[in-house]
C-alpha cells in the first residue's frame, strides 16, 4: 500500500508539491497567529512596564506589604509581624513566579513630640529603606549611626522639606517626649544631615526624619513598643523583565493571594504592575478576534486552493482509479490509499509549518503599513500548546478536505469513466449559480451592517464583526465566479468580431480559450481573488492608518499643546478661612507664566495661547446647558498653530477664524445651539467660564467640529453605569475675554518643524517648568504605531496577501506547466503545418493575455469595488471616539506596489515557461503522434 501510494505522490509530483505549499501555509499561518498574539502583547507589556518606571521613578516591579501594628489585636502582639514577615519571606519567592531582586522592611513611628529650648515639633520617624539611599542625595551633614550614642543620642537624618518647613538646625540637639528611657530620663535626637530626592519631578519625600533601620528596630521592635510604630512596612522587587504575558492568570492569583493574606483590618497590599496587568487579558482577547478576523479571506482561498489541487490529482489518476476498481480494487482501498498520500503530505507540511509560521510573526511585528516593513526588535516567541493544536487541527481539516473528494472518484468503473469523457459538463458551482448566491449573500449583510453604521459609530466602534469580514471575502469569491462564468462570453464577442482579421496564432488562441473545458478556471480565479484581496487589503490598511491618524491629530489638536502649573497671586486675590481651617480664594489672579521661552525653543516656529475650559455653562431661552467647552483663541496665529482636517466643515476653516476676527465679541457655538435651543447667527449668548466669571458673545458662525474639541464625553453615574452625554462648544477672541475677565490659566500651542522637542522636555526635566498638561503628536502617533491591534491588522493583511501570492504563483506556474505538456503534440502538429516557432511563442502570449490579463484587471476592479463597499464598515472597528467621517484612503502608490509584486511574479513564471518551452522536443512529439 505504501509503494502505491508513493508511486502517486511520484506520479503527481508537482500537483503533490502544491498540495504541500498550500498546506504548509495553511498551518503557518494559523498556528502564527496565537503566536503573535501572545508576542505581540509580551511587547507591549514590557514597554508599558517600562514606562511606568521611566515617567514615575518608581520600580514597576516592586510590592509592598504593610501591617499596623496598634491594630493587631492584642492576643496576637508582635509574634504576628514575625509571623507575616516569616510567611512572606518563603511564600513571595515562588507564588509569583519571577526571581525576587531585594527583599527588604522599613517601618514608620506614630508622631512624636520633641522639644527644645526653641521650639516644640511633632516628628515621625522612618527607618532609611534602600530606596530612600536610591533615589536621594546627602546635600549637608552626614548619614547617621546606627548605633544608639552615649546619652541615649539618637542621630537622624531629615528631608530638604523638612529641614525648611519645620526650622531644624543641623547637630542641634531635640528632646523625645512620652518615649521614656529603661532606667529613668528621655531619648535626644539631632539632625546630623539632609537629604534631596535626585529627581523632583518624580520623586515625592516625607516631610520626616529618618533613623537607621537597626536603631530603629531596637527603640520600637519590642513587645512593649511595638503598638508606637504607625506602620511596618516589607517592599519587594520582582524582576519584571520575567513577567510572561502567558501566566498573567497565575500572577492575577498571587494578587488576590496577597490581598487577603491577613485581616484586612490591619494589613495593607499593593503591586505596582497590577494597574497595568489587569487589562491586559481583554486587550488580548480583542487582538486574538481581530487576527482570526482578518485572517478569514486567507483560510478561505487556502482552502480553495488546497482543495482544487487536491481534485486535479484525483482528476488525472480518474483513468487509473476506474482500472484499479475493474480489477477488484475495493472503495476503501481505494479511499486508504489516499488518505495515507494526504497523511504524509500533511505531516510534512505540520513539521514544516510550525517554524514558518514563527517567521511570520517576525513579518507580522515588523509591518508598519500595507506591504511597509520596517525594522523593529523580534518578538519573544514561545511555541505555545496551543499553537501546536491548531496547527494539528488544521492539518487534520486539510486532511479531510483533501480525501473525501476520493469516496465520490472510487465508484468510477472503466465503462463510466469512458462515457464521461464523451460528456462535458459545466462545474457545478456555474448549475447551483453559486456566484449568484454568494454575491446576494454578501450584499444582504452589506446593506444590513449599513442600515446600523450610524448607530456603531455613534458608540465610538471597537469591536469587529467577524461576518462582515467574511462577508467582504465572499463577495470578492462571488464576483470572481461571475467573471469566469462571463468570461467566455465576452472572449467569444471579441473573436467574432474580428474573426476575418485574426492571424493564424491569434486565431487559435481564441479557439482554445472558447473550447477550453475548465481547465484556466482555477487559476483565473485565483488571479482575480489574489488581486482584489491585495485591492482590499491595501485599502483597509490605507484607511485605518490614515483615519487613526486623523484622528489623534484632531483630538491634540496641534504639534505639541502643553499647560503649566500656574500659582495664586495671593496679595491681589481674595482668600476667605474654610470652617476646616484652609483658606479658599475667589476673584483668584495668577501669576501667568514666562510664555516667551517656548519662542525661544528651537524646534518650535509658531506658538499660540488657547485658552480652554470643559466645565462652562450658559442658557439657551429656559434651558440651562453645563459642560459646555469654552475656547478662547488669537485667531491669525491659532490658524498656523492648529490642525483641522479640510472636510470637516463646510467652508474653510479660515473663514471661521476670518468671521470670529471681524467682531471681539463673536462666537463660534456648536450645532446644537441652533438645532435644539434655535439660536441663529447674530443672536447673543451670556456663557460662564471659571470662577462664576461671565461673558458675552454674539453667534457669527455654527461649527461641528473644531480642533481638540469632542461633541461627546463619557459620564460615570453613581451606580457605577457609564453614560455618554452631550457637549457643546463656543469658541471666542482670547483678547477680548481677557479683557473683560483678567488672565486665566491657558495651554500654550505650538508648531515645531517636525522633530523632537527635546527642550520641551528638558524644561520639565530640569524643573524649570512644572507640565500639567503635555500632549506631543509626534509622541502619539508612534505609540499609535506600536498598537497591537492596528501594528497586528497591517501584519496580517501584508502577509496574508503575500501568502495569497505566493499560492498563486504556484498555482499559476503549474498550471502552465501541466497545459504545456499536455499540448506538446499539438505543438508539433502546428510546427508541421509550416506555423513558426515566433507564431507560437504569439499564440501562448494571446492566451496569457486573454486568461491572465483579463483576470488582473477583473482582479483591480472587483478590489476596487468591494473596498468602496465594505472598509467604511470594517473601519468602524478601529474607530477612535472622536466621530470624525470616516474616509476611504487609497492611494497610488498602493497599486503601484501592489502591481509590482504581482508582475515579479508572473515575469518569474514566464520566464521559467520559456525555459520550458525552448526544450520541448517538438519533433520527437510529432514522431510520436505518427506511431
């Protein structure tokens, strides 16, 4: 059985190695995709990780556990502190899975009272953890000892805060009240030095004293002591850097774990990479349905292919197969032969497979764009179980699609398999009219996902329906059954329509192409699905890239928009005392900021004040309107600063800004103004801004969008549900309002020549400047960049057409290899009757222009349809919340890229068909023909 079966896989061989393409890539490209999901996300993990420590200061590793003491109840005493300290210490090196860098207690004492003949104080303690020595400076004196002096001398050391706001003096000496000494009298205490934190901006101090943690320990650390301590505190540092995306589960557990390690009464838990590890399970969730989503139209041509070649083997053994079952050969012999030929082939292309598919992840995380790669860090792979899983199911479903074709080819006799070759038969897909089925299908649910477009991009998107894609692909399978179906038609118009002025290689091209029973079917097809998939595919990408965009640039609004700390001028502003002893200031002046240094900064060429509010209010008739968005501009220069896109409004936006500059009081309001509350243009509006402050405007304009500016936000009710809501806008003169009003704290926005704006950053770093706000667009838009659902969907659709391709050219070359060989008598026929070797070479260029050409472009138009169709649905997916109108993105140089690919290969394949053709032996087939 084994020899019959190789003996096949000889007999077929190129069909055979087709067979195994298509299903080493069916298996690399299923199995890739758990792969890169899981590598993708361990990318982003890290870096998000790594951002913590970078913009916080803080280890994003590090847990801490801490109990208080006062609170432990009294039967369990200081035995629970070594209890807890002994369990951590043997449990935390293995439940959370990573190895454990420093494991390390600090502890804090209840405030105590110190005195001395200048001042009395409330001071608490803290023992000098290893992140106190980390992240601080010694600026005066020196570190204390650790050792209790003579006298009871206790030697502390005290932040630069502490040391100004509470008046110490180095090496003066304090006295330690209500904390009496074994054998009489009272501790003393001395500041011996001061401490700075090395970065200001992210690192925060106690305004407290800190002692070594051995003389903190002896003081405090003892069963009569113990409930003085405020707090006991243990900080551990995991090597996050080991964190696996994979066992975040596992690490969720050790979480919960921790939390409810002792009574929640006294014992507090934290970890610093829970924030960030929480989301992470539905982030990938949502990349694993986008992934098997996109890649639908891969499965499904692979499929195809994988099955028609699979039915081409069965179609040339059909003569042997009748012979083996006229000589007694039974149906299941039949049958185990080959499922053992597509066993072999499919265990092949799983060990093949596998390997390829990693390398796809590669090709996956290095896509910036449609068939754009670029150079990036690999991905840690793991060959995960179930990876391996799918990839041995869809070994096994290859399998099956290749063999059960076979239960229908073994019931043919000699007889039956003679009097089908006087029969032909149209395939059955053109008798069911299953093109016909599969276009109004895929339209049906193309007219059911528009009816609801408004409603998913009213919600702001984010989710994809796996049917719409799968709807796309059959549309796209749908219409190139349609053009086969009608190719013969319009092939037979053309040749009687110039029938008279054909020569003689033109002429028999058109007949074999007419009398042709089938045969181009499959690959014609597949030029026209693997050219509108690349259609499609280049589309998407160009859409969703350019509309994700869009639409960061419009919600920043700028290059780079920031916001100061800006202080109180409390000698001009009002103060009143609060019943809580705070003062609160009304009528508040500010001292407004040095905005001239950002005119400084080199990489900026245009900066603006934008003034800007969320929280403004006004009334329309009886209506009261809150949450109102009150922008206030310098309009010339807010025109070369902001970023709007040029369809958004009606007219251009300079017009607003020239209709806004023509009046000191004008306003530009939202659209709601005039559609719900009937304000029209002229009418005045009374509107407030911070502090009760009021102004008036009167309306020049309606504008539905404008830079920055959301017409919805998202409210949290106090049950906990999450409410869209509505927000208006008005946009007015920055001068004027200062004018009536005085200077409010306003963003500063600017344009840059493109670049970095390293002095931006180095005026926060240098704590020259304290940001509370910084919005960079360049910034954004490369962590855009690094998504993994938009970095996955541009992987996957370049490597999916790729993919498509390369099946394609496969198939594409071995077809003509196979309608070669099998003409090379006919060849030798027409050599005979006197047509030259240039006259056929002719007639073989004809045919592939008729079969390939016509498929190309069938391929560019049905492409070029379905993305006008379905990408505005499939971008509501990837939909940002800024409710921008999506725009279908196509560009030139897509097709260009796309044509080139596509003609690379076909200029490979005619060139190995050349190759071919020079060696056919015509004469010897013309011999052969006489005997």
């Amino acid at each position: 059985m084994l020899q019959i079966t190789w003996g096949k896989i000889k007999n077929n061989l190129w069909l055979a190695a087709c067979l195994l393409i298509g299903n080493i890539l069916l298996i690399a490209t299923a199995s890739a995709i758990p792969m890169y999901a899981e590598g993708i996300m361990q990318r982003i993990f890290m870096k998000e990780l790594e951002s913590v420590q970078l913009e916080s200061g803080r280890y994003p590793g590090q847990i801490t556990f801490s109990v208080n003491p006062p609170q432990i109840p009294a039967e369990l005493g200081l035995g629970e502190i070594d209890r807890l300290e002994s369990e951590l210490t043997a449990g935390v090196y293995n439940d959370f899975g990573v190895p454990v860098l420093s494991f390390a207690r600090s502890a804090s004492s209840r405030k105590l009272e110190v005195e001395n003949s200048r001042q009395k104080l409330e001071a608490k303690l803290f023992t000098i953890a290893p992140e106190l020595s980390e992240s601080t400076e010694l600026i005066a004196g020196r570190y204390p000892n650790p050792e209790i002096q003579p006298d009871n001398l206790l030697e502390v050391i005290a932040t630069e805060t502490s040391y100004i706001t509470q008046n110490y003096l180095l090496d003066e000496e304090y006295t330690v009240k209500g904390m009496p000494v074994k054998g009489g009298g009272n501790y003393t205490m001395k500041v011996v030095g001061v401490v700075r934190a090395k970065n200001p901006s992210v690192s925060r101090l106690s305004t407290a004293l800190y002692a070594d943690s051995k003389l903190f320990n002896e003081i405090f650390y003892n069963s009569s002591r113990y409930r003085s301590m405020d707090s006991v505190q243990w900080i551990v540092d995991l090597d996050y850097h080991q964190f696996k995306v994979y066992k975040l589960d596992e690490l969720q557990g050790a979480i919960d774990k921790y939390a409810t390690f002792a009574p929640e009464k006294y014992y507090d838990f934290g970890a610093r990479f829970g924030a960030v590890a929480e989301p992470f399970p539905a982030k990938q969730d949502r990349l694993n349905l986008t992934l098997w989503v996109l890649e639908v139209p891969i499965f499904i041509l692979l499929a195809f292919f994988i099955s028609m070649v699979a039915r081409q083997i069965l179609t040339l053994d059909r003569n042997e197969i009748s012979v083996m079952k006229s000589r007694g050969a039974t149906r299941p012999q039949i049958f185990l032969i080959y499922l053992i030929m597509n066993l072999i082939l499919a265990g092949a292309s799983l060990v093949m497979g596998i390997p390829i598919g990693m390398g796809i992840c590669s090709m996956l995380g290095a896509s910036s764009g449609f068939l754009e790669l670029v150079s990036r860090a690999g991905l840690s792979l793991r060959l995960q179980p179930f990876a391996l899983l799918i990839a041995a199911a869809t070994a096994l479903i290859s399998t099956a699609v290749c063999v059960l074709p076979s239960l229908k080819f073994s019931k043919i006799t000699i007889v039956a398999h003679k009097q089908s070759k006087s029969r032909t038969k149209s395939p059955i897909w053109q008798r069911l009219f299953i093109d016909v089925l599969l276009l109004a299908f895929s339209i049906y649910e193309y007219y059911n996902f528009s009816s609801h477009l408004a409603e998913l991009s009213a919600n702001g998107g984010g989710s994809i329906d796996p049917l719409l894609f799968l709807s796309s692909s059959l549309f796209m399978l749908g219409a190139g059954l349609l053009f086969v179906r009608l190719f013969n038609y319009v092939v037979k118009i053309i040749y009687y329509a110039g029938r008279r002025f054909w020569p003689p290689s033109l002429y028999t091209s058109f007949l074999k192409v007419m009398r042709s029973s089938g045969e181009e079917q499959f690959i014609m097809l597949f030029l026209v699905l693997t050219l509108a998939t690349g259609v499609f595919n280049a589309r998407i990408a160009r859409t969703i890239n350019l509309n994700n965009d869009d639409a960061i640039r419009y919600s920043v609004g700028a290059d780079v928009k920031i916001k100061e700390n800006w202080q109180i001028n409390t000698q001009h502003s009002v103060g009143e005392i609060t019943p809580t002893g705070d003062i609160a200031y009304t009528n508040v002046v500010y001292n407004e900021p040095d905005f001239s240094r950002y005119l400084r900064a080199s990489e900026v060429s245009q900066a603006t004040k934008v003034y800007l509010t969320d929280a403004g209010s006004t009334r329309a008739g009886n209506a009261s309107i809150k949450n109102v968005e009150i922008i206030g501009i310098i309009t010339d220069e807010f025109g070369e600063v902001a970023w709007l896109r040029s369809d958004l409004l009606p007219r251009h936006f300079y017009d607003y800004l020239n209709a806004l500059a023509a009046n000191p009081d004008a306003i530009i309001v939202s659209p709601n103004f005039r559609d719900v509350y009937s304000l029209k243009i002229g009418d005045r509006l009374t509107y407030t801004v911070e502090d009760n402050r009021q102004l008036t405007g009167v309306i020049c304009g309606f504008a539905d969008f404008w830079p920055g500016y959301s017409p919805t936000f998202t409210q949290v009710d106090y049950t906990g549900l999450s409410l869209t809501l509505e927000r208006s806008l008005i946009v007015g003169n920055l001068g004027q309002m200062q004018r009536k009003i005085g200077v409010l704290p306003y963003e500063v926005w600017m344009r840059t020549d493109g670049g970095s704006v390293d002095t931006l950053y180095n005026y926060a770093e240098n704590g020259e400047v304290q940001y509370r706000k910084f919005a960079d667009l360049n910034a954004e838009l490369i962590k855009a960049k690094h998504d993994p659902v938009f970095q996955g969907t541009n992987g996957v659709l370049t490597v999916g057409f790729l993919i498509i391709l390369l099946v394609c050219a496969v198939g594409f070359l071995i077809y003509w290899i196979l309608s070669i060989r099998s003409r090379e008598l006919q060849f030798g026929i027409f050599r005979a009757m006197g047509l030259s070797m240039k006259d056929l070479v002719a007639m073989l260029l004809c045919e592939q222009v008729l079969i390939s050409g016509a498929s190309i472009a069938a391929g560019l138009g049905v492409g070029a349809l379905t993305s006008t169709l379905f990408v505005p649905l499939i971008q509501v997916g990837y939909a940002t919340g800024t409710h921008l109108p999506l725009i279908v993105a196509g560009d030139i140089s897509d097709n260009a890229r796309l044509l080139a690919v596509t003609g690379t290969i076909l200029v490979v394949c005619m060139v190995i068909l050349g190759g071919i053709i020079r060696r056919l032996k015509i004469a010897q087939a013309l011999k052969l023909g006489e005997d």
